[in-house]
C-alpha cells in the first residue's frame, strides 16, 4: 500500500512537472519597460529623443486666424482682382481666413553629420465670394480664379509648404528658394504677401541644393530648382489672338493670372510657355554677424516659348535665358532699442519676372484694375513676348522692399514696410503691342500706349503679445499703380463682375486694405 501510494504521489508530481514546463513554454515573455521620452538638448528647445532610436524630433506650429477689410480672396490685398476690382455689388467688404499648421523637424547624428528631415504644412479655409452668372444671377465660388498654388487658397484645402531632407550639405525636396531673402516677402513681420520688389517662393520650391559652410558666418550655396510652379509668370504670344469684342460674360481670362479683361485685348496675346525643359539655377552667398547680414543671390531663368500658331508646323522663337539678382540686408543692434530691425533688399530682372513680381501677387502675370465706375488701369509683367515670326523679347523689371521693425517693450511692437517695382519693355516689344496689335479706334480712343508701369506700396501694423506665443495683429496698407496708358477704353460688358460696356477712362489706380490677425504659435 505504502509502495503504491508513493507510486501515485510521484507520477502526480512528474505530471505537474511536465505540465508546467508545457505552460511555461506557452506564456509570453515578459515585455521591456517602456522607455520614457528624453529631452534631446544638442539641437536646440523643444527637441525630444523618439523612443528607442537616437533620432531626435521637434514638432511645432501655429493656429491663425486672419480677417480683411476691403479685401478678396486668395490676396488679402485691396482691390486688385476679380470681384475686389470692381468695386461694386459683387465685391467682399471683408474676407475671412482660418488656419492650422503643423511642423515637424528630425534630426539624427551620424558619422557624415547631422541627417535632418523637415515638413510643414497648413490646412487652410477662406471665404469666397460671389461673382455674376450669366444675366443677372450670381453663383458663390469657393475657389475663384486666380486662387495662389501656394497652398493658401480659398475654401478648405491642404497645402504642403515645407518637405525636404538635408544630408551631408545637401538640400532635397520643397523648400525656400536660396534667391530669397531670410525674411522673405515679409520685412516688417507684414502679413500681407503681395508686395513687391524682392524674390518669393517663401512656402517653398522643389530643389537640389548644395551649401558649404565656411566658419565665421560665411556660407555659400549652388540650386537647381523646379521653375514651374512659381517662376514661370508668362511668355505672351501676341499673335496669338486677334483683338476683339471677347465674350467676358463667363469670367474665364484665357491666360496665366487673375484679370477681368484678357491681354488680348489689349494686343497682349495668349500666356504660351512650352514645357519646362531647364531648372532655374540659383547661387547664393551669405555673410551672418551679430550686427546682421548681407547676402547676394543670381538666378539664371529658362524661357522657353511654344510655337506661333498653335502647332509644331507653325515654328516658334528661339528660347532665351533670362536672370535675376538680388542683394539684401539685415541690420541689428539698432540704438532705437532691444530686438529692433532694419530689413531691406533690391532686385533686378531681365527674362526672370517672378524674381521680383513674386509669386504671390496678383501682377505677375498680369492685372486689369477697375476703381469706381469710370476708370480702369491696366498692368502686366511676363517674363517676355514674342511677335508673330518674331525674336523672343525678355522684359526687364527692377524693384526693393523694405521693412523697420520696433519693439516698444515685451508684450507691443510695430512696424513699417514699403516696396517698389518697375517693369520695362523693349521697343520692339511696344512697337508691335501699340503700332500692330492694337487698333485704337477699337478701345475708344487711346492717347497713350505704353504697357510698361510701376507699382509702390506702403504699410504699418502694431502687434500686442499678452502672453508668450499669443500675437494680435493690426495692420493698414496701401498702393498705387503708376501705369502709362491713358485715353479711354471702350470695355464689352463682364457679367462675372457686373461691369457694362462702356468707355473707362485709362489712368492710374491706387488700393487699400486694413487686416487683423490673431495667431497663436506653440
């Protein structure tokens, strides 16, 4: 019995043994502890190890709010297209923009220096507005013409503004142009984006970009860059279209930028830019102190026309390069006080427009203005023109912007900005706009024919912080375009924007806008 029951008790216990082996083996392992995230200081505030790799990250970003006064989308800059011009029943009194932005900045140290990774992008919402629909009826358009490719369009829309890597010296992918200016279109920390005298492309252009560093501030960089999207503002074919009585009633300008009357009828032609078959080539040198910063950048522009008459058989003009060149200044450690700066920049252009009419405004490819009732201005800024069997003619412009920013103490500051812009033609250019390709008995009676003009802008804007990253913007700007046209128009009725045929005296045209901000940056 003794000898039995030994037997069970030890069988029992093998079987248990056996049984919690097998059981053991079925249960998971225990998981690590969880890493907890780490402040990455090498790179700066706000960087974070992301667990488990020694990649560091940073995200950041914004929430604004914008509201303008006698403005219309996309340009928050008086009347200078579309309804806004018309100064009637179809222009907004004001224009609401929402917007959230997201950055995200990675960073990893490696054994050919730091690999960073960089994206920013906006969602945005604006406000339309409503424009005529045939006779007497209007339609809301949540996207009207004109609408900037930058991403800040009008409605709901996502714009990728920043998205690149760097390695080695190297820049790949969308980022700011190495022709712009540190401050870019903004030297008075302005929120308007339209002014003038200075490169663009601040949401970034697609670019392979190499940049050496030289010690002591210095640095100097070599781009290729997509022209594409923001540096293409034209190639006018002027025997493209015959002038004419166009049917306007549909509100669709048959060319590159927001107008009311096509240039064709002003002998202007058709936008006919052939396929992009260069880069743009950008270099730059940059001198950084505590005192400020100087920095000289080139830019050489392909143009590249289509043909003369719409075909291959028809042949075209030779292409031509254009170029562009900037210089730019910063000046810090001014007397009037802690924080305070002078920014200012000029630009000359020969077949490289959009280097100073930037890509954000409304006279980069072309603008009719109408003011009241009675008058109408006109001004256009290809990169060049060409007339039937004709050479390739670039169009040369020159411009400056500037900006003084002032800080009263921690939580208010203000600033006042200007910029300036002049565009020229060739005489050959005129000759065949004004003495070929415009009938003036067609437009009621010019006195003067001459489509070269300037444009000049001013402004000023006070900034409240109450609290840290917490900003409220007010700002007041105005401008004026010098054009040389005079006379009287005869202009067909616009029913997009409720203008009737009549006789428009030809003169010049000033505009306004009053802005508010709020933003809160994180």
């Amino acid at each position: 019995m003794n000898d039995l029951m030994k037997g069970l008790f030890l069988g029992s216990a093998a079987g248990l043994v056996v049984m919690s082996g097998a059981q053991a083996a079925d249960l998971p392992l225990k998981a690590k502890a969880v890493e907890y995230v780490k402040v990455c200081s090498m790179y700066g505030a706000g960087f974070y190890y992301i667990p488990g790799t020694d990649t560091c990250i940073k995200l950041g970003g914004y929430a604004r709010v914008d509201f303008g006064v006698n403005t219309n989308a996309p340009l928050f800059f008086g009347n200078t297209a579309t309804q806004a011009g018309a100064q009637n029943r179809y222009s907004n009194g004001f224009t609401w923009r929402s917007r959230a932005d997201l950055t995200i900045d990675t960073r990893t140290a490696t054994d050919y220096g730091v690999v960073r990774t960089y994206f920013d992008g906006g969602f945005t919402w604006t406000s339309g507005g409503y424009g005529g629909l045939r006779v007497g009826g209007t339609a809301y358009d949540a996207s009207p013409l004109g609408a900037s490719g930058n991403g800040a369009v009008v409605g709901g829309q996502l714009g990728v503004y920043f998205s690149f890597i760097q390695f080695a010296g190297f820049t790949v992918g969308k980022a700011v142009s190495q022709f712009t200016a540190p401050w870019g279109n903004y030297p008075g920390m302005n929120i308007s984006d339209a002014l003038v005298g200075g490169g663009g492309a601040f949401s970034g252009v697609n670019q392979l970009t190499y940049t050496a560093e030289f010690g002591n501030g210095v640095s100097a960089a070599i781009s290729a860059q997509d022209p594409s999207a923001y540096y293409q503002a034209g190639i006018f074919n002027l025997g493209a279209a015959s002038p004419g009585r166009l049917p306007l009633w549909t509100g669709v300008p048959p060319f590159f930028g927001p107008v009311f009357l096509p240039p064709a009828f002003l002998g202007y032609g058709l936008s006919a830019y052939g396929g992009t078959t260069m880069p743009d080539f950008v270099g730059q040198v940059r001198v950084d102190q505590a005192w400020g910063l100087v920095q000289a950048s080139v830019a050489a522009h392909h143009n590249n026309p289509a043909y003369y008459g719409g075909v291959e058989t028809t042949g075209g003009p030779a292409n031509k390069w254009g170029w562009a060149g900037q210089l730019a200044l910063t000046i810090r450690n001014l007397p009037t006080g802690p924080g305070d700066v002078i920014n200012i920049s000029g630009v000359y252009t020969h077949g490289a427009t959009r280097y100073n009419i930037q890509d954000m405004t409304a006279q980069a490819g072309g603008s009719t203005i109408y003011s009241g009732t009675d008058s109408i201005g006109f001004g256009f800024a290809p990169d060049s023109v060409y007339a039937p069997n004709g050479d390739l003619q670039l169009v040369t412009t020159w411009g400056m912007r500037g900006g003084y920013v002032h800080n009263w103490n921690q939580h208010w500051s203000s600033s006042i900005f200007g910029a300036y812009a002049s565009i020229r033609y060739t005489d050959g250019a005129k000759a065949y706009m004004c003495g070929v390709s415009i009938p003036f008995a067609l437009l009621g009676g010019l006195t003067t024919c001459n489509p070269d003009y300037n444009i000049a802008q001013v402004g000023a804007n006070v900034r409240w912080t109450p609290v840290k990253n917490l900003t409220f913007t007010t700002e007041a700007a105005y401008s004026i375009l010098d054009q040389k046209f005079a006379g009287v128009a005869n202009v067909p009725n616009n029913w997009a924007v409720g203008k009737p045929e009549a006789n428009y005296t030809v003169k010049d045209q000033d505009m306004w806008s009053v802005m508010f901000r709020a933003q809160r940056t994180w």
